[in-house]
C-alpha cells in the first residue's frame, strides 16, 4: 500500500480528538479557532499591488458549549472521552 501523503479530519473528529488530549471527561464542548488578520498591500507585480489582508491560524482548541449551541457543533466528552472506572479508587 502506498504511503500516505495526507490525513483529514473533520471538524467532528478534530474536536473529538482535542477533547481526549486535554482529559476532559464531562460537558459539551465547541471547537474554537483563534484567527490572526493582517492587513497589508498585495499583488504579484509592483503594478497590480492592491489593498487586502491575510487571515492566520493562530490556535486552534476547544471552549464549552453554550445551552443553545446546535446539538451538531458540540460533542458530549462524558460519551466521547468517557473516564476510566478502573482506575478510580474503591472507598
């Protein structure tokens, strides 16, 4: 098989994931994305160099849901990310 030259993930799985590396493990969470805009004069040539701006990525995370976030944007970690009873101490 030959190797991969690309992975994607939807925004589902990318939130998935994010909620699972930071170790949460209850509530509903939104992905976020923090942007970086940077205005500036563009073009190819000295001649066709017009006004415009650049958007970056900056961070991209996670951020709790509101009560009136669509049930299709956020992802419940208690079912996602669910936490480990095995490892829980018995009282």
């Amino acid at each position: 098989m030959p190797e991969a030259s690309q992975i994607t993930f939807s925004n589902k799985e990318l939130l998935e994931l994010l909620i699972k590396k930071a170790g949460v493990h209850e509530g509903r969470w939104i992905l976020m994305t923090n942007f970086g805009i940077a205005p500036g004069n563009y073009g190819p040539t000295p001649e066709q160099v017009a006004p415009g701006c650049a958007v970056i990525v900056n961070q991209m995370g996670i951020q709790k849901a509101q009560k009136d976030t669509p049930e299709a944007m956020s992802l419940d970690a208690a079912v996602v990310n669910p936490p480990d009873v095995s490892r829980r101490r018995k009282d």
